[in-house]
C-alpha cells in the first residue's frame, strides 16, 4: 500500500514557469483539491501546507492561495489567514 506521501506526489504536476504544483487528482466543485484519506475528506492544500510547515493549521485558519490557482498545492504559495481575511482580500 502506499504511503499518503507516495499518493500526493503522484497527483502533483510541477509548473516550472509558475511554481505551482497543480493536483491532478480529486477537485472540488469550486476547485479545491481534495483526497479521500481513511474515511475523512482531506484538502490537499491544507496537507501540504502542514507536512512543509510541520504544524497543523489552527482551528479557524485558512491558507490563501497567492498564485490565485485553486488547484495549487505548493506551500510556498500558501498564505495563512483568517476567512473573513481570506474574503475580503480574494477575487469573488
């Protein structure tokens, strides 16, 4: 079986150009990248960010994506901030 390391790497292309790394697998209806992991849904953003950063993100903190690619997973383009934060700064 293997690893959820081995699995995530499997379904990231890296963008030289942009840097970003863009997930080829599961996507949200807005755009989001998503892997089942167990039985729980898990934000491949989110997962990333925390495996580069070695901590969890706290409760009510979501990550910005500064390249403005949804599907982008590098925690380099990752920003942690607060929703209403997120909102206020983001293009909806």
């Amino acid at each position: 079986m293997k690893s959820l390391f081995d699995r995530i790497e499997n379904n990231i292309e890296r963008i030289t150009e942009s840097g970003c790394w863009v997930w080829l697998g599961n996507i949200t209806h807005d755009g989001y990248p998503y892997m089942h992991v167990g039985k729980k849904k898990q934000y491949m953003h989110r997962v990333c960010y925390e495996i580069e950063s070695t901590k969890e993100l706290e409760k009510g903190i979501t990550l910005d994506h500064l390249c403005r690619i949804r599907c982008c997973v590098n925690p380099s383009h990752m920003q942690p901030m607060s929703l209403l934060d997120n909102i206020r700064k983001g293009n909806y």
